[in-house]
C-alpha cells in the first residue's frame, strides 16, 4: 500500500491523525495533514484504510491496496 495526500484539498479536520497516527501528523502552522511515511506497516494498514474514508476532503490516496 502507498499512500498521497493532497495539502491544497485538506482541511485540517484531523481524523487523519486520530485514526493512523503513526502514518500521518498535522502542521502546527495550518493543522493541514502531514505524511510521515508513504508505505504504513501492516498493523496500521487498516487504519489508513479508515482515515481515507473518513476524510471530508478525500485528501488522502491510496493505491496497491
């Protein structure tokens, strides 16, 4: 699984970050969505699965899934 993020669609709601926090943080300046790694381990996988479809922006992509 590798996962993008679009920062000009997010809109700094944060589910992100509550879902998969070892995958994705939040800018402290804008609180927009900040990828800390493309490919998560398998124990986040499922995680980053639901903050893709949490997110109200749909700011986040994923492929090879």
């Amino acid at each position: 699984m590798k996962i993008t993020v679009d920062t000009g669609s997010c809109v700094s709601s944060g589910q992100c970050v509550l879902l998969a926090p070892e995958t994705f943080d939040q800018n402290e300046d804008d609180g927009t969505v900040v990828l800390l790694t493309e490919e998560p381990s398998s124990g986040e996988e499922d995680a980053v699965r639901q903050a893709e479809l949490s997110c109200p922006a749909a700011a986040i992509r994923l492929s090879g899934t």
